[in-house]
C-alpha cells in the first residue's frame, strides 16, 4: 500500500485542466491508496467556508468519496487557504492536522509541514503570518460581508505581489534564498522535533534533500506545485518516490 502527499496545486478557475487533473487522481489512484495528505494550498485563495464555488464543491465531493471509501484524507493548511475551516473540512471528509504535526510513517516519525515556516529569511511574510493567524484577526475577517472579504483579499495579494516583485529587482540571488527555506530553520526544526524526515511543500522547488546534522542523516522532502503539471510523493515500506503527474494530452 501507498501513502500519498501533495501540496500547492493552487486550484483556481483559471486553469481547468488542473483541477480535472486533481479530480482524476482523487478518483482514480488515490483510491488505490492507504491515505492521502494535502500540505495546504490547495486552493490558490479561500476567503472563508461560506463562499460560494463550484471548483469547492467539486473537489469536497471528490474527496469526500475518498475518504468514505476508506480512504483517509488529512489537510495542513497553507499559506493561500489558511482560512480554510472545520465547515469545508466537514464537506470534503478531511481532517485538518496542525502546522507541522509528526505523524508514524511506516513506523518511522515523519514531520509534516505546509512549509513557510521554514522560509524565516522573509521578515515581513513572517510578520505577516503571525498577524493573520491570530485567532482573533481571523474571527474578525470573517464576520466581514463577502465582498469585504474579497476586496481586503485583493488588497493584501497586491502587497504580496508587490513585496515580491521588490525583492527580485533588489537583487535576484537574495530573492532564491529569500523564497527558499532558511537552512538554519531546517536544521534546527530536525532538532527541535527529534526526527531525521520531513516532508513539505510551499517553496515550489521540488526535491528530495539528504543532510548531515550532527551525527543524524536526515532527509527532506520537497513537494512541487500544480501549475504545469501535477507532483505526488509516493510513499510506501521500501521509500519515497517523488514523481510528476502529466496532465492529459490535447
Ligand atoms: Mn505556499
């Protein structure tokens, strides 16, 4: 049997065959499979449970078939859709796990993550996640009417976008370690928790990573995004296959 990992298929109206690609693999491998794990954004933007989509539906209705196969389904939020909620998690028959959470592994620990946490060279994205993760700060937004809601989400993507966009003309190479993880933060979250594997997504940069920290050999996994193409880690009692998805031809 084979546990299976994916993160940042950044489902969005705008590119249909992903989410076509994302229902074909719900529908058909990962019901072969002994669970499923989404280590966030798996959506590009979620502005709360209540908003209405049809690309939502569709995907909790898939995923809430997997998991009333027998299959169960786990979801670490991202930095894109940390509002998602207990309501769609109720809808889509997904349990949500914390930001990271350790889990057995073919009796290994495994610490999974959705991944910005490791990225501690970005000052401000850090100061940001704080902010928005505030309990309080989330009851607030989304007690807001949907079109406030979409209009502060529009707002704070602009700023994003513009965040970015000064960091890469400042200087292009400060901009890859920026967007990268800062290796300091993953040697010293291996130590923190005790564990030699973790497995991530959010930086796009897909990967199979083998270090040395102190007298451990660790590795870490990185998941690659939907954009052109899908990317699962396989993962079963001889080791991890990190392999892209194609998307159907025509
Ligand atoms: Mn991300």
């Amino acid at each position: 049997m084979t546990t299976l990992f994916i993160s940042d298929l950044h489902l969005d109206p705008s590119r249909p065959a992903i989410t076509a690609l994302f229902l074909d693999f719900v529908h058909n491998e990962a019901r072969q499979a002994e669970a499923l794990y989404i280590l966030g954004d798996l959506f590009e933007a979620w502005i709360g449970d209540d908003t209405p989509s049809s690309a939502a539906d569709a995907v909790a209705q898939a995923l809430r078939e997997l998991s009333q196969s027998g299959v169960p389904v786990y979801f670490i939020r991202g930095n894109r859709d940390f509002l998602v909620g207990n309501d769609y998690a109720a809808r889509a028959g997904m349990r949500i796990l914390p930001d990271p959470a350790v889990i057995e592994l073919y009796g290994k620990p495994v610490l999974l993550q959705h991944g910005d946490l490791l990225c501690t060279d970005d000052v401000a994205y850090q100061a940001f996640r704080a902010q928005s993760r505030n309990p309080a700060f989330i009851a607030q937004f989304l007690a807001q009417p949907l079109e406030a809601r979409v209009a502060f989400a529009q707002k704070a993507r602009a700023a994003s976008q513009a965040h970015q966009s000064e960091m890469k003309q400042g200087d292009n190479a400060k901009f890859e370690t920026v967007t990268d993880v800062a290796p300091a933060e993953v040697v010293a979250t291996f130590k923190r928790y005790g564990i030699d594997t973790m497995i991530h997504g959010h930086t796009h940069r897909p990967a199979i990573h083998n270090l040395q920290t102190g007298e451990h050999r660790c590795t870490r996994i990185v998941l690659g995004d939907w954009y052109e193409q899908g990317s699962v880690l396989r993962v079963d009692a001889d080791g991890f296959r990190l392999e892209a998805l194609q998307l159907p031809q025509g």
